[in-house]
C-alpha cells in the first residue's frame, strides 16, 4: 500500500486547498479552480508541425501545439500527475506534452472590469489557452504567474474553456528543478510535473493592486509600505488617484497615509512590537485605490549580521544576536509530492518544528506556496530561503570527500559546474529576481541561499552582490557547504559522518560560522517507510532510543561546545524523511515522531542558553 498522511485520506476532492492562496494581498471575492481537471498526455509534438520537435530553451514556453484528439480521464488539481492523490500515477516524460481542460463560469465583467488568471506554480513550461485563443505562457516551475483574460473571455456564454499545455524536461535540459531525478534514488526525489499550486480566478477594476511592498524600517518604529497598480494609467492608475492605507495592531488602528502608486510612504507606528519567533506579532494593512481593496500584514523585524558581546560574528535580529536553531526542510509528501495535502498539514510540519524548539527551518532548494511562508509568520518560525538550483547532468562539481576545510573550486569554470549554457545561467538570474520580488515582504524569512553543494553554482560572489542590490534587509549564504568564494554573510559549512569543531582559522572570518547541515541519523520505522531503501548518514539506528542517544552525544560533544567558540546557527538535517531518505524527525507519513520531543526541546534550550553565556 502506498504511504500516506491523515490529510490526503480525509481529502475532499469537491474542496481541494480551498483557502486564499495568497495572504499578503488578499480580496474578498475570488473563485477557485482546484478540482477535478480533464487531462491527456500527447507527444510533444508531431512529425507535420514544422520546428516543433526542438526542445524548448530555458525560459521559453513551448507554444500552444495540436490538442488531444480525446481526453484519458480526470486529474485532481493541483497534485501533479505523479502524485497519488492526483489520481493519474504517470511520469510526464521529456518527449511528452500534459495537457489539462476545464470549464469555468462567471459573472461577466462590468465596464472596464479585468478577468486574472493566477497559476501558483506550474512545472516546467506551460501555454494557456482560453475560448481556443492564446492567453500567454510562462516558464520556469516554482514561481506563479497571472494572465489577464478578459479579452478571451466569450460575452454572453455560461461556459468559458481553460486549457493548459505543459512541457517538463525535469533534469535533462538546466532548468531548475531543485531535488527532483527522473531516475531518482538516495538524495535525489521523484520528478513531479505539471499544475502543483492553486488555480484561481478574481475580477478586478480597470485600475488594481498589484502589489504591496512592505519594508519595516531599521529604527524598528515605523515602516514604508510601496503600493504597486496594474491596469491603465501611468503607472497603473490615473491621473491624481492615491492608494490609501491604514495599519492596524489588534484591531486598533494606529497609523494612516496615502500615497501614489509606485510612491513609498513611510509610516511611524506608535509604541511598535517587534516580531520574533517568540513573539510573532503582525500588524493588518489595508489598502484600497479607486475601486479596488486588499488586506496586507507585515511584522517588525530587521535582520543582519555583527558581532556580538562575546566577539564573534553573529546573525542579528532585531540588531540583537540571535542564534539560528534550525531544521532542513525539504517540503515533500508521500501522497502530494510538491503540493501538502491540506493547510492544516503545512501548519503540523511547521508546529512541530517550533514544538520541539527549533527556531528556524532551512526551505531547501523549493519555494513553498505563500500560504507556508504565512504560517511561519503567525507561528514565529525563522526561514532560510534557498533558491532552485538547476544545471546540465547533477548541476554539481563533484567532491568525493566533501570534508570541512578542503580548498573550494571556483566557480567561473562553468563546465565543472554543469553552467556551460549562458542562457541557463541568465534563466537563474531572472528566478532569483522573481523569487526576491515574490517573497521580499515575507516577516519570516530572515537569510537567502543561491547556491547548495555547488549544485548549478556559478559567479556566486556575483550572484551575493546582485543579491544584496535586490534585498539589503537580509542576510546571504552564497554557497551553503561547499566551494565557499568568500562573499556573503556566513561561513557555511556541512559536515556529516565525521567529528564537528571550529577551527582557528574559521574564527577570523569576517563572516558568522554556521553549520548549515549535520545530523542525518537515519532509523526506519516498519509501516511508515516509503520503500525499503535506507540512505543517510553513518550507522542506520534500531530504535528511538537508540536516536535519541545518538542526537544528544553528538550536540553535547560536539555542537553545544562550537556555540561558544562562535557557532552562530545550526541545520540538522533533517525535519521529515523523503522517500529513500530515512533520516528525518519525522516519518515520511507525519504519522510518527521518532524521537523523545522532550530530549530534542531541552537540547535547543541549552544551545540557546550557551548562545547567551
């Protein structure tokens, strides 16, 4: 039987993800699209269709092609079709098209009114079609996208047609593609593909927010808020038009401007409450132009990086040293892959992670739907938000002996590091832009990664400068364990399976020490193992005793000692297992936890005390 979670057997696919997927610009009216799709796999092009069997290059979307003469039956959005609970159970191969249709109705729009189509993510490249007329395109599969309609729309007709062309190269062609393998095994997962995030529809007036970019500022009593239009008009509104904006605490509102689109305001707050995972307090914002409204939130907090009273450097938050207790978290699901069964299962991974006193989750090589980011947010979880790696072959220069303190290559010689093709790499720069742009009023996410192991790795001195000029609030780890180019705020460092001590020369970095991965002890429980594979790192333990001895000796011996001599964050790896991966907290299935919470809460509580002094 197939592994699953509580949330995808009590799944309703009449009511799948029905909440609003995007909680920092939220309005009140909208139609979700999740549900039950038709789909069909084709091949990605045919012999009469001129061109049309090149691979499409990174950052292209591949056209719409010859529809399916008939459909194979129904998927469930948005589980890609490799995920059981989508219903399908097939691989979407290189040479393949997925193809998806549904209907929709809805009011017709007023005057002036615009229809936007949003896809959360869509993995690879997609083209979307409505009424049979092209509506646009996107590539690249962990960023959202939204496409105004209106003009497609069909006036009078209680039906319009939504149909999606989907191509996924997955790990043969440099896109990113973050952890997933056609031919998966060990730390590389099943490939997924297709529609993995909430479809949804709003109608909006001629002139809309776009957006709201919200930056608390350093003082930590007040915070400038940009109102961003979309629609006719300079600048997406017209002539004299200003958005108003009115913060709320608790319901009490305690600050009120206006400003013109694309105009930062900025705003003092009376007697501020800085947010921090002990005290993740959030401020509402509200925010209308013209016709439309939307409701916001943001927290105070500011994030960097100094020295602290012992005279090490030190991650800041809230300009006080604070040390980073954290969890690799790889964001998969037995029966969902990409896409967690439900909210509430998001919320469990999460909560569980603060329940056992970490302070921080490591979002590995995934960006997550925004509705996780707005949980660690209300819940006070510190995130460390990796970019998606990708490359030709593994993307990665290879290291047999990855040990700490072994010389790095550099990263300008592109071949080593699968990063040959410029269009690949300038595909990379692009997503970084767009992940910056997505997740820049986050309150939760304190530190960016671009690089892991070198997977895809280039430039990344570059990439941490370009980084900085996109977001100067946060703190970088240009290249988290291996092949270390000096640049960012933090000395990144992996070990596993041998003895972990800071070295001298470590020490005189100008950067903060962090161990950004270690642990990895691995211990397969009968009944929750998605196959009888084990990867890991070092001896496969028996027993939960067994774990909890070995979890405690190695942060007694080893990581408790290194938060005095200037360790200033930690990522054990890791908090869920992940199909062969064996290794996690947690069982792959969420079902069990496989370590005594009361070993792993005081052993955070001590780090936090060492931290201290």
């Amino acid at each position: 039987m197939a592994l699953s979670t509580v949330w995808g057997e009590a799944l309703d696919p009449e009511n799948v993800l029905p909440e609003y997927p995007r909680p920092q610009l939220v309005r009140s009216s909208w139609i979700n699209l999740n549900g039950r799709w038709d789909y069909a796999f084709t091949p990605k092009s045919f012999p009469e269709e001129s061109g049309a069997g090149a691979r499409p290059g990174v950052g292209e979307h591949p056209g719409v092609g010859r529809r399916p003469a008939a459909w194979e039956g129904k998927i469930l959005v948005p589980f890609s079709p490799e995920a059981p609970l989508s219903g399908v159970g097939r691989q979407l191969l290189p040479g393949q098209a997925l193809w998806y249709r549904r209907t929709f109705a809805l009011p017709q729009p007023g005057h002036g009114e615009h229809v936007l189509l949003h896809f959360g993510a869509v993995d690879q490249s997609c083209t979307v079609t409505v009424n049979g007329r092209e509506a646009g395109g996107h590539d690249g599969g962990y960023l959202p996208f939204t496409l105004d309609i209106t003009d497609c729309l069909l006036p009078g007709e209680a039906e319009q047609e939504l149909v999606v062309r989907v191509l996924d190269a997955s790990d043969t062609n440099g896109a990113s593609r973050g952890k997933q393998k056609l031919e998966r095994g060990g730390i590389w997962y099943t490939a997924q593909s297709g529609i993995w995030q909430t479809v949804w529809l709003e109608t909006v007036p001629a002139r809309w927010i776009q957006d709201v970019v919200i930056t608390p500022l350093a003082t930590l009593d007040g915070v400038e808020l940009t109102v961003l239009g979309g629609g006719t008009g300079a600048g997406g509104s017209g002539p004299g038009d200003r958005a108003e904006i009115t913060v709320t605490a608790a319901g009490t509102e305690v600050a009120r401007g206006s400003a013109a689109p694309g105009e930062p305001l900025q705003l003092a707050i009376p007697e501020p409450r800085p947010w921090s995972p002990e005290d993740p307090f959030l401020y509402s914002v509200g925010v209308t132009l013209g016709d439309d409204a939307v409701e916001s939130y943001f927290g105070l907090r500011t994030f960097g990086r100094g020295v602290g009273p012992d005279g090490h450097q030190r991650l800041l938050l809230n300009g006080r040293p604070y040390f980073h207790a954290g969890l690799l978290d790889q964001g998969y699901w037995p029966d969902g892959l990409y896409t967690a069964p439900s909210d509430a299962a998001m919320v469990h991974d999460i909560q569980t992670a603060k329940d056992l006193g970490f302070t921080m989750l490591r979002k590995h090589i995934k960006i997550e739907p925004l509705r996780w980011y707005h949980h660690c947010d209300r819940l006070g979880m510190l995130v460390w938000q990796d970019l998606v790696n990708g490359g030709e072959g593994d993307g990665r220069a290879q290291e047999w002996v990855p040990l700490p303190g072994r010389g790095s290559r550099s990263d300008r010689r592109y071949a080593k590091f699968g990063r040959s093709d410029a269009a690949g790499r300038e595909s990379f720069r692009r997503e970084m832009r767009e992940t910056v742009d997505l997740l820049r009023s986050v309150p939760s996410i304190a530190l960016w990664v671009p690089f892991n192991e070198g997977w895809g790795q280039f430039d990344a001195a570059a990439i941490a400068a370009e980084l900085r000029a996109l977001d100067p609030t946060r703190c970088i780890d240009h290249a988290s364990g291996w092949h270390d180019q000096g640049a960012g705020d933090a000395k990144s460092l992996h070990v596993y399976a041998v003895p972990f001590h800071i070295r001298k020369r470590w020490q005189r970095d100008p950067r903060a020490i962090v161990l950004s991965e270690y642990g990895g002890f691995s211990l397969p429980l009968d009944g929750h193992t998605w196959n009888s594979k084990v990867f890991g790192y070092g001896k496969t333990l028996r027993t939960s005793e067994e774990l909890a001895h070995a979890y405690s000796n190695l942060h007694r011996t080893q990581i408790l000692p290194a938060v005095s001599q200037g360790l200033a964050a930690s990522v054990y790896t890791q908090l869920t297992d992940v199909e062969d991966e064996v290794n996690g907290l947690l069982t792959y299935d969420r079902r069990v936890l496989k370590v005594d919470p009361a070993v792993v809460r005081e052993l955070n509580s001590e780090l936090c005390r060492a931290f201290a002094g």
